[in-house]
C-alpha cells in the first residue's frame, strides 16, 4: 500500500505498537500514542471487538504502563470515534462495519493517489533508483525460504520507508501530514506478517516506479490504489476468518 503508508502502502511518522514480549515499556514522550497504536490496531483486527470493554487497570498491566497513557490513549480514540465512555465502565469499543473499513481506505487511496500524481512530476532518476532500492529491500524480506519466519517489523519498517520516501519525492508534507494521520487505523504488523501481502506490495512498488518514470498517470493510479483495495479485502477477511466478521453499513 502506499503510506504515509506503511501497509499497504503508507508513508510518515507512524506509532509504535507496545508488544508483549517486550516487557515493561519504558517511558518516553510519546507513550501514550503508542499505546493507542496498539488499540487501534487490535481494534481494527478484531482482536477487540465492538462493545468490548477496554479496562484501564488491565490494559495498563498488560501492556507495562501506567494507567496514565492509557487514559490518554482512550481519550484519544474517544475523539475518533473508536471507543466511546461508559458511565462507572470505563470504556467500550464502538461499532465497525464493513462501510467504515470501505471508507478509511478510499479515503486513504485518494490521497495517496494525489501524492503520488505529485512525485511524477517531480521525480528524478536519483529519487527513481533510490524507490527502487528501498523496494528491494522489502522484496529482501518477503521473499524467504520455506519455514523462515518472516521479521514482521522489519518488513512494515521497510514498507514504511518506501512509502515515506515516495511522499518526500511529492514534496506536498501538508497533504503528506494527512495521509499519515488517516493511516493510524492501519494494523501494519497483520500485513507485514503476510507473504503474499508481501509479494503483492513489491510487484506493485516495482510497477509504480515504472509508472511515475515513464509518467504514465493512469498507470501511478492504478497502482497506488490497488494496494489499498487489497488492503481492505485482506482486513475484512482476517476479521471473518476469526470470527470477527463486520456488518454491512
């Protein structure tokens, strides 16, 4: 996907998630983005499904932090409407539908594709070989031998990096600011832990450096929202997959 994207395809600063086998997170000034990070991503998984109660206490602990950033990171998702306040209950997670995913990555799409219709114009064989470089990285890191165990924040660091540089070569950092904000709902690691997202993301890389080299607008197009249909297709079959299926709306 193209990023800020980070995903599909995504590129700008984008929160960490806090992972179990870390341990204890240690403190830093962004902590409680990171922590909404992590529930944004397990929301829109369906690791945390609609009406679920997210505890603060047990959020806290299970994540090493104190209740302070988790509160915040509620409040946070309170005001993107993820997660709405119930009396004397502490929080809940709010509806999702199968609209609402349609809708977080058309949105995404089109402002990505503007990105990218920008880095056309302003492209030169330097930024050209430098894409190209950052997505052989990535294919690096997909493509692997039977039974290797893919480094799942490796790859969605990769991805992040070529979608980041594609929107530096865009030179637009407002509309790039955008982008990156509305990408926060995107659970990376669930696509940086598969192969064929994997495979799919660097033949289309490869195919949008052609692209803005030869500019062929309708081609940069087509590229940059394929990754972002794929995207929402693969989410809403995971979510089917684990019995957190979306409905329609």
């Amino acid at each position: 996907m193209a990023a800020p994207t980070h995903t599909p395809g995504i590129a700008t600063d984008r929160a960490a998630a806090p992972r179990r086998s870390e341990g204890p997170m240690r403190r830093r000034p962004q902590l409680s983005d990171e922590v909404a990070g992590h529930l944004r991503a397990s929301i829109m998984s369906g690791a945390l499904r609609p009406g679920d109660f997210i505890r603060l206490d047990e959020t806290a602990v299970e994540l090493g932090v104190s209740v302070t950033p988790v509160r915040e990171a509620l409040l946070t998702l309170r005001g993107e409407g993820m997660v709405e306040s119930a009396p004397n209950r502490g929080y809940r997670v709010s509806p999702l539908t199968r609209g609402d995913i349609d809708d977080i990555f058309w949105l995404q799409g089109q402002i990505a594709v503007e990105l990218a219709l920008r880095a056309v114009d302003r492209a030169t064989p330097a930024d050209l070989a430098r894409l190209t470089e950052l997505n052989e990285r990535l294919r690096m890191l997909v493509v692997l031998p039977g039974g290797v165990t893919p480094d799942v924040e490796r790859i969605a660091d990769a991805e992040f990096d070529f979608h980041r540089e594609l929107n530096r070569v865009a030179d637009s950092p407002k509309l790039a600011w955008f982008l990156n904000t509305a990408s926060r709902t995107i659970p990376y690691r669930l696509y940086a832990r598969d192969v064929e997202w994997g495979t799919l993301a660097v033949r289309s890389h490869t195919k949008l450096i052609e692209a803005i080299g030869a500019q062929d607008h309708c081609e940069v197009i087509s590229q940059t929202l394929v990754q972002f249909e794929d995207a929402a297709a693969r989410l809403v079959a995971h979510r089917k997959k684990t019995g957190a299926d979306l409905p329609e709306g």
